[in-house]
C-alpha cells in the first residue's frame, strides 16, 4: 500500500492496523511554535474511543496518544510529528472464523484480490479503528488553527440515523453533547436509542448521516480549479472508512431546486458581504464565502454482525458466515469527531496554502 498519506502542505499519514501493536499518524508540515501538549489532542480522542456506552463497540481502548517527536518545551518545532495510540484490547480469535471467508459489504474480498494477503484481524486497515488516528492528527490541526484563526468552531453531529431523521426546528447546538448520538435534537435522540437497542439486540447494524459545520471560516481559502476546498474535502470524507457518499451544502437536493431558489441572494453589511441562505455550503467555485461551511457523509451499516449471510471462503466454495467480536451497531456515532478531524485537517491545509500564494491579501469590497 502506497496511499496512506493527505494533505498538501499540512500533511497526514496514518499507519498501522486494527490489531497490531500500534497505530498512528505522522505528520508534517506543522508550522513551528505553536502550543502543544498531550491533552490537547487527548480531548478529541476521548471522544472518539470506544467502549464508552453501550450503543458503540465494547472494545476496551484508552485510545492514550504519544507525542514521539516534533515538540521540544511544549512546542511544535516545524519537524515532523510523530503521533502513537497503543492497542490494548485485541481479541484476535474472535476473527478466526473469517481467515478463510470473506464478510460481505465489507474490504476483505478487495484486499485479498488487490494484494493476496490481507490481515484479517478486525480487517487491519479497513477497520474503523484506523481513525484513531485521523482524530490525533486533527486535534494537532485544531492547535494550530487555534492559534492561527482562533474565530473557528467546528462542530460534527447526525443527522440520520437509518430512517430516523433529526427535526431541523428543534436544531440546538448545545443539545449535541449531551447524548451518546451527538444530536442536536433532544426528541430524536431519545426515540434513536429505542430504535438502536432493538437493533443492537437482534445483532443487527444500521447507517447514519452525519453532518459537519465549520463556523467563523474567512473568505479566501481554496484555489480554482483543481486545488478547490470543497474538492479536498469530499476526498478527505470518502477516504473515511464505511463513507459511501458526501456532500456540499444542499448536496444532491441542488438538483430539485430551480435558479432563483438555489442562489444565495448577497446584501452589504455592515461588516461586508451578507448572504440570504446558504446552498453553497459555504463554498463557491471551490472558495470560501465566509459563510458556514456545511459537510455531510453517510456512513454504511457496520458489514460487521450477528446475522447468518451467505459468502464464499478463498477457495471458491459458497458458505456462510456469522461475524463474531466486539463491532458498532451504528458506526456513525464514532464517525462524528472523525468527520471533524479532516474538516480541521483540510482548512489548516487551505490556511497554509492560501498564506503561501497570496500571503492573506483579499480583494476589497466597499
């Protein structure tokens, strides 16, 4: 494998497998003296890991990160990073059934056709757990960002979870913490744990949606026509492991609307341009507005579960397969910081990028 790296200036790559020793990010490009310290980037980890209630992977991980390299007295030195979680809470013989069989909706079949050998232990890199280390790599992006556009919030949460669909009129950003979904809906978070312990019961699993917005992003960042933001970050959250489908601001509904609906209609404040909606997700012609910007993934049902399916092993014989472990019966509830880990990964880029070719300067307006 030789496509385990993102980024362009601020850049990331991930390595090791679900049941290894370790996992981790490397990363480079990190501007030096900026503040950093374990909890720091810890923080976001622990929002990640699993094992937290019963609605995720019981797993045991402390998901602990290790600064290996990259800090000296408490700050970034302009050399790589190197960034380490240690596995603890392997249980390899839960997977000896699938050393021979293949797990349908999952990458077993497509490593072992790509490579002809495949770690089958909890899937190696196509498991979810190799975003531990995404989330590490973006709570260093967070520091810097911190310390370079500290105006910058950016928030995950889903949106859907199967058929179940959040109530946009009762959106509240302070709801989002407060339940093991990242809800911003009070009412749908008590109906989505009913829904999930029935299915987590049947030792089935469900998708989700989920939703990631960037508040307080200047005007400016991304480059027509290949370098565009909008198109790093589609890449950054297809790259994430069980994502099937992305979109930018109205997304695939754009379709449904007509012009005079679609276009954000643009007034002068009084502290520049203001914009009647938002349909462009807060990106145009691959440049942000200055407006939120609005990200959204789905996320498949964990390929991981309960049930007989019907498979072939690597001899060519038709069997079938019950998936033993420990595997999330929403998968989208662990994706919500994964998705804010490369929304912070790709607007540090964009930052560095943009001071590298025009130095900030911006077109005057009034």
């Amino acid at each position: 494998m030789s496509m385990n790296s993102f980024g362009h200036l601020f850049r990331v790559t991930t390595w090791g497998e679900s049941h290894g020793p370790a996992l981790g990010a490397t990363v480079d490009g990190c501007p030096p003296g900026v503040i950093l310290d374990k909890a720091m980037i810890q923080q976001w980890l622990d929002k990640r890991k699993p094992g937290q209630n019963k609605y995720t992977t019981q797993r045991r991980e402390a998901d602990e990160v290790k600064i290996m390299s990259g800090v000296f007295e408490g700050q970034t030195t302009g050399t790589p990073i190197q960034l380490m979680i240690m596995n603890t809470d392997q249980r390899s013989k839960d997977y000896g059934d699938i050393a021979e069989k293949f797990r349908p909706g999952h990458a077993d079949i497509t490593y072992w056709q790509k490579y002809g050998i495949r770690d089958y232990r909890g899937g190696g890199r196509s498991s979810a757990r190799e975003t531990a280390s995404r989330v590490a790599a973006g709570g260093l992006a967070r520091a810097v960002l911190n310390k370079i556009a500290p105006g910058i919030k950016i928030t995950g949460y889903m949106t859907r979870m199967g058929s179940h669909e959040i109530n946009r009129t009762q959106f509240d950003w302070n709801e989002i913490g407060r339940n093991p979904f990242w809800v911003p809906d009070a009412e749908a978070a008590e109906n989505w744990a009913s829904y999930l312990d029935t299915l987590r019961k049947s030792g089935s699993s469900v998708g989700a949606v989920i939703e990631v917005t960037a508040r307080g992003v200047p005007a400016g960042l991304g480059a027509p026509v290949y370098g565009k933001l909008d198109t790093d970050l589609a890449a950054a959250m297809m790259s994430i492991n069980a994502v099937k489908g992305v979109e930018i601001g109205e997304g695939m509904s754009a379709a449904m609307l007509t012009g005079e609906l679609n276009a954000d209609e643009i007034n002068m404040g009084p502290e520049g341009p203001e914009y009647s909606s938002n349909h462009s997700g807060g990106i145009l012609g691959g440049i942000s507005t200055g407006q939120d910007i609005v990200v959204r993934f789905a996320v498949k049902p964990t390929s991981s579960i309960l049930q007989t399916r019907k498979t072939i092993t690597k001899t060519g014989k038709n069997a079938e397969i019950i998936t033993k472990g420990r595997h999330d019966p929403c998968v989208g509830i662990r994706a919500v910081p994964v998705g804010e880990a490369m929304m912070a990964c790709v607007l540090l880029d964009h930052f560095l990028l943009d001071r590298g070719q025009t130095g900030g300067v911006r077109g005057p307006i009034g």
